[in-house]
C-alpha cells in the first residue's frame, strides 16, 4: 500500500497533522487557480504551523494544541538552534527555511498594507516549492523514510500544479478538452520551462497533421504569444502567452 501523508506524519497530534495538510492545500490550490496574494499568504501561515510542530517536537514532544505565532518569528526559529540533543533539520535546516517563507509573507504586500512589491507569480512559485520542500522534510523525519519517497508523497498532495495538465509515461494532457487548440498549446508551453518541440505539441494534442497545427503555431507566433523557431521546429512562450494564461486560463 503506498505511503500517504496522514499515515507519513502520523506521529504528530492530529490537530497540528490537519492544519499542516489543510494550510499546504490552500497554498496549491490557490496556486493552481492564479491566485498569488493568497497564496503567499498561506505559505506564511504554513511557517506558523511548522514552526508550532517543531518547537513541540525539540520540547519532549510537547505540543501546543493548535498553532500559534511567536512574537517575534525570526528569533524564536533561531532559539531552536540551541536544543542539540534534536536532528539538525529539525532546529537548523528547517527553521531557516521557514523564517525565508515567513519574509515573503512580510514584505511582499501579502500580510499587511505597504508591503516592498506586489504580490506576483513568481513569489507564488517560491512559496509552492518551499512548502513542498518542507511537507517532504517533515515526513522524511517524522517517518524515518528515504528522500525520494518523501517527496513522492508530497507530490501526490499536489496530483498537479496545474489541475488541467496530466503526465503520464512522459506525455502531456491538456484536460480541459473544451480549450481551444491555440489555449491548449499556451497551457502545455506556461507548464514548461524552456522550449517545446513543435513535434512534442502536435503529440501532446493528438495533432495527427502536423501542416494543419503549424497553422495554430503561425497564428500564436504573428500575435507574439509564442515565438516559434519554423527552421528548428522549437516554440518557446512569450511574454503575451504567459500574460493570456495567468490571466484568462489560471482564473
């Protein structure tokens, strides 16, 4: 039976086990639908659950009931340094991690009015990938388990970072059929992080034709959404494409 995340952090008292499941949903799911400001709040709020757990964890197993946020976040993550008889990632790796989400929460415009920048998506990002990174590093210690399998149950927390994108045996699925073929192609394009192969697109979509969907590409291309390379075959997605999918299909 494969491991799962409630089993995987079953050590932990059941209260703190379910505000850490339920703060890592809200910040992927409010990824998954553009929603960056919120996202990025949760990650902070996700810091504060964290930081509850392992301050109870290097106290003896001490847990407070529910979460709560020191007064001062920073210094209280540092103080945990002291307690030498735990593992490092439990008073070193982690808690510095956590006050580097915790920032982002503070002085993004996130947490409070007059925040330094704008909430935007590439901080969504950053908060996505370093909760994942911290779900992981808590099962792995709480569960005694290899580093592989930790993040192989995180990422089954995530199923997708896109919801209407599914990879299976290396192929791409755009799930939402009722896109259109232009939609779809800038959806396969913004899940990526370079350039994608005209061939690898048309296999994606189930173009049979490739001379008909080089009509999709050339119409994509005149309007600047992608930039597509006809001598190499490769498309990689511009500036309006990414705006076009934060905007109209991450809605």
């Amino acid at each position: 039976m494969a491991l799962d995340a409630t089993t995987a952090l079953g050590q932990l008292p059941v209260g703190l086990r379910g505000e850490l499941l339920a703060e890592f949903d809200l910040i992927t799911r409010n990824y998954r639908e553009g929603r960056w400001g919120p996202a990025e709040l949760y990650g902070g709020r996700l810091a504060e659950v964290v930081y509850t757990i392992l301050d109870g964890y290097t106290s003896g197993g001490a847990y407070a009931a529910t979460a709560g946020k020191p007064r001062n976040f920073e210094g209280s993550c540092k103080a945990l340094e002291n307690r030498t008889a735990y593992p490092d990632s439990a008073r070193l790796t982690i808690p510095r991690v956590l006050v580097g989400l915790y920032d982002v929460r503070n002085r993004r415009n996130v947490g409070h009015v007059g925040g330094d920048v704008s909430a935007n998506h590439m901080d969504a990002e950053l908060v996505l990938a370093t909760a994942k990174w911290i779900v992981a590093e808590l099962i792995r210690m709480f569960h005694s388990t290899d580093v592989k399998t930790a993040a192989d149950v995180v990422d089954a927390l995530v199923d997708r970072t896109l919801p209407v994108i599914w990879e299976v045996d290396g192929v791409r699925r755009v799930l939402d059929t009722s896109l259109s073929l232009s939609d779809q192609t800038l959806l396969l394009l913004y899940s990526e992080t370079g350039a994608v192969s005209e061939m690898d697109l048309a296999k994606y979509l189930e173009q049979d034709r490739l001379p008909n969907y080089r009509r999709v590409l050339d119409k994509l291309h005149k309007a600047r959404h992608v930039e597509w390379n006809k001598a190499t075959g490769m498309v990689t997605l511009g500036p309006p494409g990414r705006e076009h999918v934060e905007e109209r299909l991450l809605k």
